[in-house]
C-alpha cells in the first residue's frame, strides 16, 4: 500500500482532493460557526472543534458506504440494441447519479452566490439552538448535506487510480483527516481568505463540474457503453490535474497583480 500512496498520481490526487475538500469545507466551517454563536461564549469553541471532528468521522463512514457500492462492479441490467449497447452496474450507477449530483449542486450554488450570498446563511441563523447537544444535532445534519458533494468528488478523483478499493479508500480517508485538521487548527484565516478571494471557491465549484462531467464519462465507460459500435472512453484523470493547476496558477497571478495594484493605490493615497 505504502508504494501506491507515494506514486505520483497517489500524491497528485492527494493533494488535490486535500485542496477542494478544504475549499468544500468553507461554507460548512461558516454555518457550523454561525450554529455555535447562539451558545454562550464558553462553549463555542468546544461545539466547533466537535462539530468538525463529528464531521470527520461522518464523512468516513460515507466513505466505507460508497465505496462499497462503487466496488460492485457486476453488471446487473443489460441494453443491446443494433446502434446501442450498456450493461449497467451498481459502481456505474453511482458514478453516474453522482455526476448528475455534482452538476446540479455546482450550478445551483454558483447562481445562489451570485445572486443571493446570504441565503443558506439566513436559513441557519434563523433556527433555534439552545444547549451544546442542540446545536451538535444541528451541526450534523449540515454536515451530512455538506458530506454528499464530498464524498462525490472524493469517489471521482481516485476511482480507477488503483484496482484494489482498499488502497483508494485509504487515500480518501487520508485526505478527509488532513483537510479537517486543517479546518480545525487554521478555520479563521483560510474564511478570512476566502472572504477577501471569492473567486477561490467559485474555482472549487467550478472544478466540481468538471469531476462532475468526469464521473458520467467514467460511468459510461465502466458499463462498456458504444454508440454505433464505437466505445465511450474514460477521461485521463491527469487532464483534471492539469486543469485544476493552471486554474490555480492563474489566480495565484491575479492575486498577486490585485495585491501590487492596493499597494500602489495606497502609496499614491
């Protein structure tokens, strides 16, 4: 297992993952904050930091579950037909439904932002929380709606890196723990960050599409889907790699061109 995790792909897709689930995780470090507020200030660190642990172990038994499903790779439904051809498994289905899901939470989100910022924000707050157990309850169940996209992208940036499942779970697991330790130790500066850089978590969202778009293309070629006698291929996952660095160097540009441009702006004041 050791020599899988340090392939370059392993580490590559290691990264990665770390990089969107922290960009993921933003939104949830938001409400999990705006749910812990409405405690006395006493125990407001200590619903955090729980909440985020909670949320750590919620994601890795989602992690076992899906990767179950995912390894179920028999077919149980076959189509024939003389121009179309798909022989449909459990691992396929899943890809596929969570494609579907990735697009639609990706698009969804990116309009809500656009258009209006504060409304998940407005739903949280306006929800009543009056003990630590109250507000762990409320904590949890953002977590399992934060969970599912995730895991989704989780599922779609290691499936096929290895043919033993164990060996990816691992690698998911490894990547969920890091990105929460993260979240935990540096949850202040990274939201402070991501205020003052939204373009960052548009990127994270965008990105999601692309998995998205990856995981539909996969499924289709996992049920060795062929349209006129002519098989659906599988994405290069190294293409994504590539995309999700230059993206990043490119804003890493921008944000060094907006930094240089205040600095002046200021000289000149």
């Amino acid at each position: 297992m050791l020599d899988f995790l340090l392939t370059g792909d392993a580490i590559m897709a290691l990264l990665t993952l770390t990089f969107l689930e922290i960009i993921l995780g933003i939104d949830n470090i938001v409400f999990i904050s705006i749910a812990a507020n409405k405690l006395p200030e006493n125990q407001r660190s200590k619903a955090t930091n729980i909440g985020l642990i909670l949320a750590m172990v919620q994601r890795i038994i989602l992690l076992f579950f899906v990767s179950f499903l995912v390894g179920l790779s028999k077919p149980f439904y076959n189509i024939q037909t003389s121009w179309f051809e798909l022989h449909i498994s459990w691992q396929a289905l899943i890809l596929f439904l969570g494609g579907l899901f990735l697009i639609y939470k990706s698009t969804s989100e990116i309009r809500e932002k656009v258009s209006y910022p504060e409304h998940d924000e407005d739903q949280v707050k306006g929800k009543k929380i009056k003990s630590l157990s109250n507000a762990l309850v409320q904590i949890m169940i953002i977590d399992f709606i934060f969970s599912i996209d995730s895991i989704l992208t989780a599922v779609g940036m290691t499936n096929g890196l290895h043919p033993n499942h164990n060996y990816t779970l691992v690698l998911m697991i490894i990547a969920v723990m890091i990105s929460i330790a993260i979240m935990i130790i540096f949850a202040n500066p990274i939201r402070k960050f991501i205020d003052t850089n939204p373009s960052i978590q548009m990127l994270g969202l965008a990105f999601l599409i692309l998995i998205g778009f990856m995981l539909i293309t996969e499924a289709a070629h996992l049920s060795d889907t062929k349209f006129f006698g002519n098989e659906v291929g599988a994405i290069p996952k190294g293409y994504l790699y590539f995309a999700i660095a230059f993206s990043l160097f490119v804003e890493f540009l921008n944000y060094r061109i907006n930094k240089n441009l205040k600095k002046r702006a200021e000289k000149n004041s």
